[in-house]
C-alpha cells in the first residue's frame, strides 16, 4: 500500500500499470495474480445473501473479509492523493469548481462489458445446470466460478479481457468529479464507459443545454441539484478542448481533438475490439497523468 504519490512513483516501475485494488493489506486478495479472479473476489459482497445461487452466496462468505478490506479505487487515498496533484487549480478553486477531490469515479467499468462476454465464456450444459435468473448477473457468473474447474481459463481465453481488468482500476481510469456524478451517470453499469460520458459533454459544450446534463445523469429535472454541480463543473474549464486537456483526455478524442472515440460494445461479438481500444487509451492516458505526477513531485 502507498500512502501518497511520492512514494508511489519511487516504488513501482509502471506507475501507469499500477492497480489501485492493490491498496488492501489482505494477503490472500494481494497473492491472487490472475486480474479477473480478483475482480469476482473484490465483487463478491454485491452478492445477495438470499440469492438462488448458493455457489455464489457461499463465494461471498469465503471472501467477506476481502471485499471488505478493499474500499473504492477511485476513492482511496491514493487515487485522492493524484486528484490533489493534478486537479489542484480546480480544487482550490472552491467557488467556481465543484470537485473538491474526495469524490472520483472509475471512467470505464468492467461489469457490464463481462455481461455481454458471458456468452463466449459459459457453455450450454452451464446454462442448463447452472441458470436460473432472467439475464446474466454478477451473482450467475460466481456461482459458475465456485462450481465449475475451468471457469478461469475460459475467462482468461477472452482476447483483451485479462489486460482490461488488470488496466480499469489504474490512474489512467480515474477522474475527480463533482458529489453525486459517479452514481448518477452509471444507469446500473449500462452507462459506466467513458466514451458516452464524453459525448455528452461535448454535447453540453456544444450547447449549454442543461437538459443534456440530465440526460447523462438520468435525472427528470433540468434543476437537480446534480445536474447544477455538474454545470458548474463544466463551466470552471471554460470549453470543450480545455476539459480535455486539464484532464488529460487527449487520447480519447481524434486527432482533431473534436469527437470522443466511441468504444462502447453493443454485443458479444464487440467485447473483444472494447477491450483492446479501451484498455490502450487507458494505458496512454495514465502515462499522461504519471509524467505530469513527476515533474510535480519528484
């Protein structure tokens, strides 16, 4: 665990290839090398405990001291700790900017994207036997890894699944927001890639059509609280290029630093090019932000 950025930088060798899951002191979680593995253990106190799936609910008491163990990786110390480097103008600027570096959000979420890619991991006998809900769940999905011996090395034959979930939890995914975005814009994961958050602020900037911001955060009311923190979030950076240069985002639109990159798989038969496209722009944009970590700090 690293208790601030400085000591960060010094230790790892890839700073932008450090995942943030690792801020725990529990043994077991840190020795469990495979990213998708750790991923269902950190998951897996979303679990109902009243679930169908017995496999999963006894998953989740095995690992219950894990997932407690392990707060929010854009809300750790660490992460908070780079949002004080290098959204300092912002934070400081407390009248104008409304991100006060205790709130982040994970850009891109690996969950929904797995949910598509279950088809190309699952065989039919595991439906049969295994089934028993409307759509896939998290809870489906551990009930297979706790009652099947293969389940991991059919996960890990994913082209770019492993390399993603190794990527989503590092600097390069992680961005300070104003109090209430991260769970407003989610819509229950559906939402949770970055690339649709994008093209909605362009939208806004385009715009400044406040109902567009309540369309990105699901909200009914042009006026809602969370729709005005976000306005005025957008605002403090004053355009569209601007945002995304201050938060290193230049990777994520095209060369004439116009329209977002669009990555958002549709189906299955999208997960594969997703993962590839996102985990790279993730990598870049964490190099971006390491560099500029170092020239501040060391």
């Amino acid at each position: 665990m690293y208790s601030n950025v400085k000591t960060f930088l010094q230790n790892e060798k890839n700073p932008e290839l450090y995942s943030l899951d690792m801020e725990t002191d529990n043994q077991n979680y840190l020795g469990t090398e495979n990213p998708i593995e750790r991923f269902y253990m950190y998951k897996s106190g979303n679990v109902d405990k009243q679930s169908v799936y017995e496999g999963a609910v006894r998953y989740r008491e095995l690992n219950e001291e894990i997932s407690k163990s392990i707060i929010d990786c854009d809300s750790c110390d660490l992460a908070k700790d780079v949002y004080r480097l290098l959204w300092s103008e912002a934070i400081n600027d407390c009248e104008n900017s409304t991100i006060d570096g205790q709130h982040g959000d994970t850009m891109t979420s690996l969950q929904h994207s797995l949910n598509l890619a279950f088809e190309l991991i699952e065989t039919e006998e595991d439906r049969k036997k295994y089934f028993k809900g409307k759509k896939v769940s998290l809870a489906y999905q551990i009930e297979l890894l706790f009652c099947t011996n293969d389940f991991m090395s059919r996960a890990s034959k994913i082209n770019g699944l492993e390399s993603f979930a190794r990527l989503y939890h590092t600097v390069g995914n992680m961005i300070p927001v104003p109090p209430m975005f991260n769970t407003s814009r989610s819509n229950f994961g559906a939402d949770d890639y970055w690339d649709v958050t994008l093209t909605k602020i362009k939208k806004w900037y385009d715009t400044h059509d406040n109902t567009v911001i309540a369309e990105l955060l699901h909200k009914s009311n042009a006026n809602d609280k969370a729709v005005l923190l976000c306005e005025k979030w957008l605002s403090w950076f004053g355009s569209w290029s601007e945002f995304i240069a201050k938060n290193y985002l230049d990777d994520f639109v095209d060369d004439q630093k116009i329209e977002p990159i669009r990555f958002k798989p549709d189906t299955a038969n999208d997960v594969k090019a997703f993962f590839e496209v996102c985990s790279s722009l993730i990598e870049k944009r964490g190099k971006r932000m390491v560099e500029e970590l170092k020239s501040r700090v060391l």
